[in-house]
C-alpha cells in the first residue's frame, strides 16, 4: 500500500481526492491511504501560532518552523510504523523542480511521500534544509498554498499504480508517458453533428490504427508542445508519420 501524508493547514480540501473518482476508489480498495497533518495541531503556544513576521520587513506571513517539523516527524513515524521502508519528504514550492510525468514515475518507487504544503509567503528556510528532500513546482504560476500542488501530486502518483485504472494500458497511453502528447479519442455515435469518426478507428486493422494514432500524437506534439520533440530521439518511422501529418496540413 502506498503511504501519503500531507501536512496542512486544511486537512478538509482533501476529501476531494479520498471521496471522489479513481482517487477514492483507490483509496476504498486499499491501494493507498492519506493522512492529513495539521501544523496547529503541534503548535505549543496557546493560541496555536504557526506563523509570524518574515525578518528584514516585507509583507506577508512565513511559516514557523517549530509546528511544521513536528508534523513532519509525526507523519514519518506513522509510515516508518506501517512498514514503509522508502520515504521522501517533498515540499511543493514555486521555487522547485517542475513536475513531469517522469518526476511522477520516479515517485512510484517510494513506499510513502510526505507532503508539505505552503501557505502565506512560504515556510522558514531552515525546514527545508532539515527536513525536505525536494522541492517540487507544478508550473510557473502562484497559488494561495500547496494544497492543490499536493492532490495533483496525489492523484499522478496514484493513478500508476498497479489495479487503480480501469484497464491496464491506460496509464501507458496518456499524454506524456512516452514523451508525446496523446492522440485523439472517438467513441459513439458514428456520427455527431455532420462529422464523422476518422475510417482508420474503424477498420479494425490494429497496425494501421497504431500507425494513425502515433501520427496524432507527433502531429499534435510538433503543433502544441514542440519543446518536446527537440529532446526526443525519432525513430524512421516517427519522421515519416510526422511528415505525412504536416503535408497533409499544409
């Protein structure tokens, strides 16, 4: 079983993943379990302070780093008592790495993540350094805290791991998986407002369907995202569906 913890100020928000579609589903069978940890709950003041005044001025609020390590160690007790041999604390922070669909499966390997989620303009920098093994961003935008970079995480994790998508190649077929965007999807009817679905999807003819459905995904990879095609090795026939796709555009 995958082990999440999250340490948050709203532990409630996450109820939309344990609650709702594959996540809770998921959750309800086992796969995985999230424990939510909030900071107050391990502030010592009386009025349950977790956060003050940045030093040298400026606006906002930081995080303190008393509550915030006591959550953090109370989340790995729990995952060191439930067997979890493999853990990583990761922070979500504009100032990390972007998250990729490989950062994703690199994180499959750990038993458990611990999940620290930010609020005001951040948590004291000396956290990070004791107790953060990486920073992660899920793009280059600002948010109210870390909660929603959190459950992206969550639910990426989570939908690659074993029995949790319905059928077992579609976690290999999304987008990203294999450096492409993913191709176009038809289903019924035949026909919806005067178009059609492409004949190839009907053929039943599997090689030509691959054929079609990889030059899809080149095509739509080169038109919206073609930084991904500059890192990517092309084979022959991916340049040739690549070609016949911009032809038949042009």
């Amino acid at each position: 079983m995958k082990r999440f913890d999250v340490v948050t100020l709203f532990p409630e928000m996450f109820a939309a993943l344990t609650q709702n579609g594959i996540t809770g589903r998921a959750e309800d069978r086992g796969v995985y379990d999230l424990v939510c940890w909030n900071p107050r709950e391990f502030a010592t003041d009386p009025r349950k302070t977790i956060d003050d005044r940045p030093y040298g001025g400026g606006a906002g609020m930081v995080m303190m780093p008393a509550p915030l390590v006591n959550a953090i160690d109370a989340a790995k007790k729990r995952q060191l008592g439930s067997g979890v041999k493999a853990s990583k604390t990761i922070y979500l922070s504009p100032q990390g790495r972007v998250l990729t669909q490989q950062l994703v499966e690199e994180m499959t390997s750990f038993d458990g993540l611990v999940l620290l989620s930010g609020r005001y303009e951040g948590v004291d920098e000396r956290l990070i350094e004791a107790e953060v093994d990486e920073e992660l961003s899920i793009g280059d935008y600002v948010l109210s805290g870390g909660e929603l970079a959190a459950m992206v995480v969550v639910d990426a994790v989570t939908r690659q791991l074993p029995g949790v998508l319905g059928h077992e190649l579609s976690a290999q077929e999304d987008s990203y998986v294999d450096g492409l965007l993913d191709c176009p999807h038809y289903t019924r009817p035949e026909e919806y407002q005067g178009k059609l679905v492409p004949e190839v999807l009907l053929s039943g003819n599997h090689e030509l369907i691959r054929r079609w459905r990889l030059k899809q995904a080149l095509g739509r990879t080169q038109e919206r995202r073609p930084d991904m095609l500059q890192s990517r090795s092309m084979t022959a026939e991916e340049n040739e569906l690549l070609a016949e796709y911009l032809r038949e555009r042009s």
